[in-house]
C-alpha cells in the first residue's frame, strides 16, 4: 500500500511540473527611457507570479539581446542575487520606430525520480542507479517590445522561434477596453491552444494568476485590455516529442510583452 501511495504521488508529480515550471518575462525595472546609441538596461526575470522575480535562471542556458535587421545581438548577462534577476542592457541604432528585445532559455532535462526532482539526462540519472519516472525539457522564450510608434511595422516581425506570439495589434494602438490581437505559432504552423494575459501589479501574492484567459483557434487568439501598465500575453506547449535517453517530453513557453499607455 505504502509503495503505491508513492506512486501515485510520483505520478502526480509528472503532470504538474509542466505547468508549474518557471515562466520566462523581461522587464525595464528602472523606467529608462531608450536612446538611440545608449545602453538601454533590462532585467530578465523567472518567476511563477506575473511579474514577481524568484530566481536567478543558469546564465550559459539564457541569451538575451536587441533584435535588429531580423538578427539577435546578444548581450552580456549578469545575474543578481540581491534582486533576483539577470541584469542585460542594449543599445539600439534607430529609434524611428519599435524594437524588439528578446530572451531564451535552453532548458535542462528535468526528471521526477525515486529520490525526488533531479536535473540531469534520463541516461545520466539512470546510470547512477535512479529509478526515472518521467524526464522533461522546458526551453522558454520572452519577446518584449519597446518604443512602439503608430506608423511602425517592426513590432510584427517574426523570428522563428518555436513558440512565438506575434502581435497582429500594434502596441502604440492598444487601449484600455479595446482588444489585443496576436498570432500563435508552433514550429511555424498555427498553435491553437490555451493563452493567459496579464499585467504588471494585478496580482502579487498568487502564484499562476492572471487576469485573463482565453484560448488560440487556428492560431488567432484575442486579449481584452483592461488595465494600462506592462502587459504580457503567455501560451504553452507541453508533451511534445523528447529525445531517447534525454527527456521524454519537450515543453514550450512564450511570451510578448508591450506596454499599454495610460493616455489612450
């Protein structure tokens, strides 16, 4: 009895990380404003609360940078104890328009085993005598816009990461009331699947709480603006193909975030 009440604890296990794993949001914690040829600081932040930091992400696994002329210039990250977030800056050329600033993680193999959570190779842990019950990779990205100008078409670019929220509204359009279109790609075809938004400040003490849900079909997903301030719309993607003695399950996240201005 006391073997399968273990069990099935393990097991439970298996289908909540995938939900609970750290999302991935880049933040302008100082308010600068960006100038052309001057370094523009940014944080990059891992948290369960949107947009509360929690941990430090593994610098070799996170590249972050300014997207310019469809091509990412990555940055040197410092990581901050005291804050808990990575410290980055970029320096954009041209401020006629939005630019694009983008964060990604490379995740490790994470595997639920007899002796509890573990990072490390399914072959890896196995080899060390570990009983695996179920080994995951969660690689995150972050795609944040700044600058957003109501003639500007670079806020629409598409960089072909393997979960990517497109904005079909431009940000300099949003409003408080109005609708925030995006499109949703998975490996380049139509996601259609659930989608979560907030914004900064909603809630704080609870973890996985967001101000609004919807869900993508074919792709197309639509997000009521309710609140001015730095919004971020997220998507998911769990239990895709793994990779023979890595991880069984590849999952993604994504998110776009854009401020919303209080005057509009």
């Amino acid at each position: 009895m006391f073997k399968r009440i273990i069990t099935a604890m393990l097991l439970t296990a298996m289908f909540v990380l995938p939900v609970s794993a750290h999302e991935l949001t880049i933040k302008n914690v100082s308010g600068q404003a960006p100038e052309a040829g001057k370094p523009f600081n940014l944080t990059v932040q891992s948290a369960h609360k949107f947009i509360v930091p929690e941990e430090v992400e593994i610098l070799p696994r996170v590249k972050a940078g300014i997207i310019e002329n469809g091509k990412l210039t990555a940055s040197e990250l410092k990581g901050n104890d005291d804050k808990l977030w990575i410290d980055f800056s970029v320096t954009p050329s041209d401020l006629s328009g939005s630019f694009i600033v983008t964060a990604i993680k490379d995740g490790e193999s994470w595997c639920v085993t007899n002796e509890g959570g573990k990072s490390g190779a399914r072959k890896d842990l196995e080899a060390q005598g570990l009983k695996v019950l179920s080994a995951n990779k969660y690689d995150k990205y972050a795609k944040a816009i700044f600058n957003a100008s109501h003639e500007d078409k670079n806020f629409s670019q598409v960089l072909g990461q393997p979960l990517e929220i497109i904005p079909v509204t431009n940000p300099a359009d949003a409003k408080v009331g109005g609708y925030f279109d995006v499109k949703i790609l998975l490996n380049g075809q139509p996601y259609t699947g659930p989608v979560w938004a907030s914004y900064d400040g909603f809630v704080t003490e609870y973890e996985n709480t967001y101000a609004y849900y919807t869900e993508a079909e074919n792709g197309e997903a639509h997000v009521k603006i309710t609140a001015p301030g730095w919004w971020g719309i997220r998507a998911a993607q769990s239990g895709l193909p793994g990779v023979e003695g890595d991880y069984d399950n590849l999952n993604l996240r994504a998110f776009l975030l854009f401020a919303v201005s209080s005057d509009r």
